[in-house]
C-alpha cells in the first residue's frame, strides 16, 4: 500500500484528512480536475499549482490511444510527460462503457471498443486495463469495472456489480506495481441497496487502498444519489480514503462531505467555463448575456484569483463571445473556485466550525478590507458585511431542495435557519446598484 490516509478533523460523518501519496501529501476533501489526455484545457501546470490544485485525473482509455502508454512509460511516465510534480488519479477506462456505449461491446473477458480515432478495435480487459495504468504511473489507479447507467433497471444492474467484484480480482493480480501505486476499487449496484451492500461488502474484504462509489452522476434523481452516497460512505472503511466519481457541482460536493465522503472529480468546472459560464458563492454567473458587456466589476469580488484581481466582467464578456482566452480565463476561475471549496471544507471540519460553514455565520468586513473593494471593485456595498455560509448563500429565499434536506437530517445539520428566506442584504455581489448573478439550474455533470 502506498498511502497513508489520516483523518485530522470529523463533524459526525463528515471528516477533513491528510492522504499522503508517492508524489503529494494532499488535504480531503478535494476536487480533481479533469485532464483526460494528460492537460486541463488552456491551462498550464504551474497554473494549476499556483490555484492550489492537489490531484489530476487522467483516462486510461484515452492515454492509451494517443500517445499510447509504452510513449508514456518510455518517456518517464506520465508525470514527468506533463511536467507535473503533485499526484495523479487514473481512471480505468470503465465510463468508457457509458460515454461510448455505440461503440463497446461488453463480455466477461472485457470490453472491446470500436476506436473513434481510426476505427480499429481495442479489447480491454481488467489485466490490460492494470497493464496501461501501471504504465502511466500514476498514484491512484482505478479497477476496471462494468459501468452502467442509473438510469437503467433489471437484471443488467446485477450482472454489472457482480462482474465487477470478479474483475476487481483480476485487477490485483494484475496490478505489478503495489508499493508505488494505489488500486481503487469501484462500488457499483445501481440504484439498488441490497446490490449497493453486497459490494461494498465484497470490496471492503479485499482490503485495497482505498474506494469509489461509482455509477451516479448519470441522471439519477437527486434523492437517490445522495442516498446511495450515505449507504455507500457508512459501509466503507473510516481509515481509507472515499471517492465519489463524476461529481463536480458545488452543492454536491458539501452534501456528499458531510455524508463522509472525500474525493470528486468532474469536468464541470472546465466545461461551463467554455461556454462562457463562472462559478460564483450564489450559483453561477453567465458572462455572454448583454448586461455584462458594461459590467466593471470582477466576477466575484471576494475571490483572490488571478482572473478576478485583474479582469472585468465586460472584458470577460467581450472574450467568450469571441476569443479562446476568455474559456481560458473562465477556466481559471472556476477551478481556483473549486480549490477553495476544498479548502474551506477542510478547514472548516479541522476547525470545528463545519456547521457554520454550510449554514450561516456573521463577520464584520475590515475598514481596509472595506476600501479594497470600495476603490478598486467599484461596488457599492455596506461597511458591515454579512458572510453567509454556503447554503444561504445558494439559496437566499429559503429554498433549499429537499433533497438537501434530507441528506443533512442524516449528515446530523441542522439547516432549518437556512430554509426561510434571509432578512439581511445579501452582499456585495447584488447591493444597491449592482445586478443579481443569473442563477442557472445545474445541467448534467459528466
């Protein structure tokens, strides 16, 4: 086993963590970005170190299909390929299943894909899969599993997370490089949760180095998603790291770690930048649409970024609707914004105050801080500030899903403070004089 997995800080189930790896020590919970060929789109690796990123996400199937993994391997493995020093994550190639599901034929040996590059056929097989991954080198490695929709019912369900507690067995035959790189099991069982149980069960008596609930984020209804996530999250070992695959909105990602889990990825961050969108504390921000073409303010007046501290929303504006830079600016952002999600929800369980965090605490903003924001911000705003928690901050008219709801009732929070509508002004985000952020419905993370 090559990590070491420290719980430093709990709030009931939820918990912040240290998990030492072979190239970084990193702090739970945290969100990886998705760099499926090896990069994240327009930005460079000291930009995503600068932005505090901890952990990049690869995909097997598609490292394996250029530049090929021997490249790779022959070359100083994948680190060194992309010049990153922190850690990497490698998927196994198993969503492939879902994604290109027009072009996989699944048996029990594996899955044999139809190439989309050149149309030649690829077998991959739980052993190949290994094979690939112990090529890349990177310091998570995911177990190929049979991957299907939530969506679906019926026996295929149970066929899938049975095949995937034989492959897991495969996979730590294969796997030939134990001491430096560390195989991830994947939960599967649909939506059901008695196949749920039976293998967590079966991957908990394998004894791995860590665990992903896999599966969800495919269209599911949120009040299973967050149910699976709990049952999943309580069968699971406390000293191992838990990862929830494919999960990337903000309001997610609070539930799940207050449910006890510690690790997501997804392209959502990266994928809305492109289309124009930023990530802000009360929902999202759409920098194409008129108003923000004479808009001096930053996206988001509280956030340190590079992006924030040196661009307006009109020149934003101007970009998106017209330059790749504007995708790469946005791009920034929204993965600074993700990287200080995970940094304060693990300082806020290290510290005691998670509760605080998600529901509502009451600061006064410094008369320096004050003048900051006032001269070079041009916002108007109050000299006391409100800073809400999370949830109010999302839902400022009470409206909290109940599918939050319940989840917390479960989490042990107590968010009724959050579910009326606030009496205070919210911040300099929408004072007097300025515009509200369009809030958008989150479309489907994949």
């Amino acid at each position: 086993m090559a990590l070491r997995f420290e719980v430093l800080g709990r709030f009931n189930r939820a918990r912040a963590a240290r998990l030492t790896l072979p190239h970084f020590t990193c702090q739970t919970p945290l969100f990886m970005p998705v760099g499926t060929q090896g990069t994240i789109k327009g930005l460079t690796t000291d930009q995503l170190e600068e932005i505090g990123c901890q952990i990049i996400l690869g995909n097997t199937y598609h490292l394996e299909l250029r530049p090929g993994s021997q490249l790779i391997d022959d070359l100083g493995g994948l680190h060194k390929f992309m010049n990153w020093k922190r850690a990497l994550l490698t998927d196994s190639g198993g969503f492939q299943m879902v994604s290109l599901l027009h072009l996989a034929d699944i048996t029990e040996e594996g899955v044999t894909f139809q190439s989309p590059v050149d149309g030649k056929p690829m077998l991959l097989t739980p052993e190949e899969s290994i094979h690939i991954q112990n090529n890349i080198g990177a310091d998570i490695i995911m177990a190929l599993d049979d991957v299907v929709k939530t969506t679906i019912t019926g026996p295929r369900i149970e066929e899938a997370m049975y095949r995937t507690l034989r492959w897991i067995d495969r996979c730590i035959a294969a796997h030939k490089k134990p001491d430096v790189q560390n195989l991830f099991g994947i939960v599967q069982g649909g939506l059901d949760p008695v196949l749920r149980d039976i293998c967590v069960k079966g991957l908990v008596e394998r004894n791995l180095p860590g665990y992903a609930i896999g599966g969800l984020a495919g269209g599911e209804d949120k009040d299973s998603f967050w149910r699976v996530v709990a049952q999943c999250t309580a069968g699971l070992p406390e000293d191992k790291p838990r990862y929830v695959m494919g999960v990337g909105y903000p309001l997610d990602i609070v539930v799940c770690s207050a449910l006890g889990a510690d690790m997501y990825d997804c392209v959502y961050p990266t994928r809305t930048a492109r289309f124009g969108t930023a990530l802000v504390p009360e929902g999202v921000l759409k920098l194409k649409q008129n108003a923000m073409a004479t808009d001096e303010r930053p996206i988001d007046p509280t956030c340190p970024c590079m992006v924030c501290k040196n661009y307006t929303r009109a020149y934003l504006h101007c970009l998106v609707t017209k330059d790749a830079m504007g995708s790469q600016l946005l791009s920034y952002h929204n993965l600074s914004f993700m990287m200080r999600l995970s940094r304060d929800l693990h300082m806020s369980i290290l510290e005691g105050r998670f509760p605080e965090y998600v529901i509502i605490q009451l600061n006064f903003v410094s008369f320096v801080s004050f003048l900051t924001v006032l001269v070079n911000k041009k916002v108007s705003m109050p000299y006391c500030r409100f800073v809400r928690g999370f949830l109010r901050m999302q839902f400022p008219k009470g409206d909290v899903p109940k599918w939050v709801r319940n989840a917390m009732v479960v989490a042990g929070i107590d968010i009724s403070e959050c579910c009326t509508p606030a009496k205070y002004p919210r911040d300099a985000m929408d004072a007097p004089g300025t515009d509200i952020p369009e809030l958008l419905p989150p479309t489907k993370c994949s």
